[in-house]
C-alpha cells in the first residue's frame, strides 16, 4: 500500500455528479491515505480523508483543549489546597515523573 505524507497539499476535485464517483474517491483515499478537497463551483467544500488521519486530528484537537484547560487552572493554589497523599508517595507503582 503507497501512502502519502499528511502534510502533502491534498488533491481538489470538483464534486462527483454519480454514485459511482463518490465510491471511486472513497476507494481512492481509503488505499493511498491522500486527502481529497471536494469542490462545490470552485469553492471548497469538504474533505475526505483517512480515518487514521481523523484520529490524529482529534488526538491533537484533545490535547490541545486538555493545554487549554492546564493553562486555566493555578497549580500553586491546587497543591496547596489539594495535596497528593502521602502513601501515594511512599508506594511502588510507576509515578508519572
């Protein structure tokens, strides 16, 4: 299976008049990973991509938000007021530091 790069400029095409169109494109990102900009009049108007390259998006769009929402929270305030327990401490399992 070739696939292509995700950063590669995604082909454009006018959108598909048949069934059959639609299904070819389908085919066609499904087996190279290659994103397809569909065109409504020369406008853009959606995009079919890989369903691996859908995860790497929502993966990043969660991380993202996750930053978004560390940024808002005062972790000097939060240790103070909410302080890990000791045991956690003292036990042996992984720590994620």
């Amino acid at each position: 299976m070739s696939t292509q790069p995700l950063l590669s400029e995604p082909d454009r095409i006018e959108e598909p008049q048949k069934v059959q169109e639609y299904w070819d494109l389908v085919s066609r990102v499904a087996s190279t990973h290659h994103p397809v900009i569909i065109r409504r009049s020369g406008a853009d108007l959606v995009a079919v991509i890989a369903v691996e390259h859908l995860e790497l998006l929502q993966e990043m769009i969660a991380q993202q938000e996750a930053e978004r929402l560390a940024a808002q929270v005062d972790w000097a305030h939060a240790a103070q007021t909410s302080p890990p327990q000791q045991q956690w401490f003292a036990e042996d399992e992984p720590k994620p530091f």
